[in-house]
C-alpha cells in the first residue's frame, strides 16, 4: 500500500512509499485511511527539525490528525465495519511514570512517551492503517467530511481544561478571551470558548481569505492590526496563543487583566531571540496573579470533550476550516503552507 513517508531529520525526503500492508493484532482495528490533516508539526517534520523513526527504520509514516474508516473490528471490542474513527496519537512511555500510569500520557513526565507520525511510531497517513481499541474513538457519522480537525480539537480541548483549572485557584468567571493566530487551533480555540459563553477576540496578519469571516460567523470579533490594538479591544481574561512567535507570546503575557491566564499551545523553533523588559513582565505577573500554562497533546478525556464540542458545531462552518484537500500524489501542495490556510488536508482513499 502507498503510505507518505519521511527520513526524520532529513530535509526533503518526505515522499509516497510503497510500504507492507499493516496486520491488525488481537485487539487492533484494520482501518481504511480516508484523510490526514496537515500542521505546523507535520512541515517541521518534513524541515528535518523535529520527529523520530521507529526503532531499528528509517522511515517514519507521518500523519497524526487522522481519520479513517473501520474495515475490520475484534468482535466485542465496541466497533464494527463501517465506523468513522480517528486514532489518538500518543501512547504512555514504557515505564510508565506516575502520569501515564494514571492515563495522563498528554502529561508525561520522562518524555519517553511515543506518539503516532511523530515519534517513534507510524503515523497515520497511509491507505490502511491498524489501532488499538483502546486508542481509537468513534466519530458520528456526520462528522465524515471534517473529522480530521478532531486531533486538533482535542488540543484545544486541553488547553481550555488548563485554563479552567488554573482559574479555579481563587474567584474565577472570566468574560473575555484573546486567541491570537487564526489557524485550525486558534479558530477551534475560539469555537470553544464562544461555547463557553465568552466574548473571544482572534488575532492574525491576514485581512483576506476566510478567517475574518469564519470569526465573525462564531460571533466571534477578528484583529488584524497587531497584538496591542487586539489587547486594547479585548482586555482579555484568558489569552490561548497558538502561534508560537515570541513577541506574542511576551506580548499576551504582559498584557491580560488582573488573574489572567495566558495557555501556549504554539511549540516554536529553537534559536529565536527576543529583548523583552524581565522586570515589568515579571512585576506584572506578581502584582496580578496571572499564571502562565503551556499546553500540549491531549489525553482520552480531551477526546471525549472535542467530540462534544464538534458534535456541538455548526457542520458547514466546521467545513469551511478545511480550506484546501489535496491527493496523497500532491502532498507537496499540502506541505506549502499559505497564510490564508486554515486546514490542509491529504486525501488518502485511491
Ligand atoms: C500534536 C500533539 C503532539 C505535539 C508534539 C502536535 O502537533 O498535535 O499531539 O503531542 O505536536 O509532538
């Protein structure tokens, strides 16, 4: 079967290979791939900046915002022939440490967790793919058409758990939040916290494309013109960043109101510089009580809440954040990124 593969740590050698048809285990599903989504981890991998082969190979399956269609099913396991899925994509480390022995792999202490198309383990950008049961959750089938932005869901399902449980240190009803980037995380960052009853704010470079409009149809309000017109306007409470870029990460932090909480989800490149004043942003911090949480992967309960907050969505404006679909053949398309992307998707049926 074909299967998009990558040298990790090798800058352009992500291409389609001929690899062996996988053989589900005992307690494995067979699925059908139907399409991956396309991140800012999946283009680092494809830079050779990031990602790790199997042991023992050399190259790795990329692909961890899955979603597939169940061929085959162990009887008794809870799936049948025919049910739309999507993989989770870490598993605990071997030893396991205290967090992944209680089922929080996504808070892994010793980093020797694995996770689908990124470390250690293949991904799921392939025809056939297999997964554990108990790492494959069950998509209603009217989610067919943009399931892949579960993974990315669960992300942010995660990130708005942190914020809810940092906040719940003292007195905590927060009204406004500030996403700052307008991609697959910082849009579904924003559905999640209009569902949650606030008045959120996105920020981003771009004035064309569909982002201003998919904000404004959450009821949401979109920034162009920079983070201190954006904080001006929002004075946020909460701030998800979802860019990564170091003047809006010090930005955000220094500019929430009192008891803000600022959540990072943008993991950025090393080597990036930045002159910022340590004693205002610290002093701001102190006298505010603001607490700064970074946030990454997502663990089976993040995935139950994003299948609630997908199923709770408006299905065409989910649609419309998948703004590009492109061959398995073409992925070289799908790994250009352009600024007015929001999802890219690698199609992978034949
Ligand atoms: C994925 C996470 C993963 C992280 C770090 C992100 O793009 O969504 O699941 O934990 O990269 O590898």
């Amino acid at each position: 079967m074909r299967a998009l593969t990558v040298l990790p740590g090798q800058q352009g050698s992500l291409a389609v290979t001929d690899v062996p048809d996988p053989e589900p285990g005992p307690d494995e599903l067979l699925v059908e791939g139907l399409a991956v989504g396309v991140c800012g981890t999946d283009r680092e991998i494809a830079d050779g900046e990031y990602g790790w082969a199997p042991p023992g190979r050399d190259r790795l399956v990329i692909g961890h915002e899955s979603l597939g269609r169940v061929v085959r099913a162990p009887s008794g396991g809870g799936f049948s022939p025919g049910d739309l899925v999507v993989g989770v994509v870490r598993r605990p480390d071997p030893e396991p440490c205290g967090a992944c022995a209680h089922g929080e792999f996504d808070m892994c202490r010793n980093g020797r967790y694995t996770e689908r198309g990124i470390k250690e383990i293949d991904g799921y950008a392939s025809e056939l793919w297999t997964v554990e049961t108990g790492y494959a959750v069950t998509l209603d089938p009217r989610l067919a058409d943009v399931g892949l932005l579960m993974e990315p869901a669960t992300v942010v399902a995660k990130a708005w758990e942190q914020v809810e449980k940092v906040g719940s240190r003292a007195w905590f009803e927060p009204r406004t939040a500030l996403v700052t980037g307008a991609g697959s995380i910082g849009l579904l960052a924003a559905l999640l916290g209009v569902q949650r009853g606030l008045d959120v704010h996105v920020l981003d470079r771009v004035t064309g494309g569909p982002k201003p409009g998919l904000v404004a149809d959450l009821g949401a309000t979109y920034h162009h013109d920079g983070l201190d017109a954006a904080v001006r306007a929002a004075k946020p409470d909460v701030v998800i960043e979802a860019t990564g870029v170091g003047e809006l990460v010090f930005g955000a932090i220094g500019s929430t109101a009192a008891y803000g909480i600022v959540c990072l989800t943008g993991v950025s490149p090393a080597g990036r510089n930045l002159t910022v004043d340590a004693g205002t942003l610290n002093r701001d911090i102190v006298l505010e009580n603001d607490a700064i949480v970074g946030s990454v992967n997502a663990n089976r309960n993040h995935y139950a809440a994003a299948a609630d907050a997908l199923a709770k969505a408006d299905l065409s404006w989910l649609g419309r954040l998948v703004t590009r679909r492109v061959p398995l053949d073409g992925f070289a398309d799908a790994f250009d990124s352009r600024p007015e992307d929001v999802k890219v998707a690698v199609t992978l049926g034949s």
